[in-house]
C-alpha cells in the first residue's frame, strides 16, 4: 500500500504569533520532528500544505482557507499516485509514530480512520467515495467553511481510542502558552 503523508502548514499562526512549523523543538523544527515521526513509521513520501523551505510543498488553491482546502489541493492534484492519505497538522509536538502506526496498520475496511478525540491527525484510502466527494460541487462551494470532523462523517470511518499513555499526544498547540505546556511534557 502506497501512503503520502500530508503535513498542514499553511495557516497563518496568528496566535502562535510566528510560523508554528519552524518552532524549535528538540534541537530542531517541529516540521523535521513531525518528519521524521512519519520516517519511523516507515513513511517517505511527504508533502507540505504551505510553504516550508526543505520540503515538496504544495500551496493551497484558496490561501488560509483552512485544513480542507489544503488536503483537497494535495489530494486532488496526485490522488492517482497514492493508495492512501495520512494527514497530519504540523501543530502537534507530542506525535509519536506509535499513533501514525495505529493510522496507517489498521483495518482498511474502513474509509477513514482517525482518534476518537481528535480528528486529526487521520487515514484516509483512496475510493469511490472520496473522489465524489472531492468533486461534489457543494464540498467546493463549502470547503473552507467545512470542518474536518464534518468531511469525515461523509466516510465509513473507524474511530480509535487512545491509550494513556498517548492521552496527551494529540495535544495542539496554537498559542504560545499551549507550546511551553507541550515542550514541558517532553523534558
């Protein structure tokens, strides 16, 4: 099964108040970190939504048009290439492959697959199902008004709990505050 990892960084960071996927993190940028939780997880070949030197990127088609917007460029543009589609925020410094193993080894019976307390990060396989939806004029007029969380409700999707010890794992971090939280659940 071929996989392409979609990484989000094209928002704005607003809150964060500087570019999230070049925050320091471990001696390196949370990108690379991101990055290579996926290389553990046996997964090479990843694209960037946004712009971050040092990676294939693929700007969105609607800039800041949110998480869809940027999933639906990537996956429309090489939705042959691929069997499936991780994919993953670049905000989540507590992501560990253990998780992305869970994504991408489990039952493919399923459209979908995601965290029951998170939809992101998530799987999704290539179908019938998702490139009708990908082509369906309301989830273009819709899509940057569109949550994640209501995209994958159109799929037979399996939601998966997380054990305690990655309870925290999906922790996001948009604001500065919610980074030292993070950074300090590492050390």
């Amino acid at each position: 099964m071929k996989i392409l990892a979609i990484i989000l960084a094209g928002g704005n960071s607003s809150r964060m108040g500087k570019n999230k996927a070049l925050l320091p993190y471990n001696g390196k940028r949370l990108i690379d970190h991101i990055a290579n939780q996926l290389i553990i997880s046996g997964i090479k070949d990843i694209i960037i939504s946004g712009s971050v030197e040092g990676y294939e990127c693929i700007p969105d088609f609607i800039k800041n048009g949110g998480p869809l917007v940027g999933i639906a460029t990537i996956i429309s543009k090489i939705y042959s290439d691929y069997d499936s589609f991780l994919v993953l925020p670049v905000d989540l410094p507590l992501l560990n492959s253990d998780l992305i193993n869970q994504l991408i080894n489990n039952n493919n019976d399923y459209d979908a697959i995601c965290f029951q307390s998170n939809p992101l990060p998530f799987k999704i396989n290539k179908s019938l199902a998702l490139l009708n939806e990908l082509n369906s004029s309301n989830f273009i007029e819709n899509l940057s008004k569109q949550s994640v969380k209501n995209f994958l409700s159109k799929f037979n999707t399996q939601i998966l709990e997380l054990s305690d010890k990655n309870i925290n794992a999906l922790t996001n971090t948009n604001t500065p505050n919610e980074w030292e939280l993070a950074v300090r659940q590492t050390n």
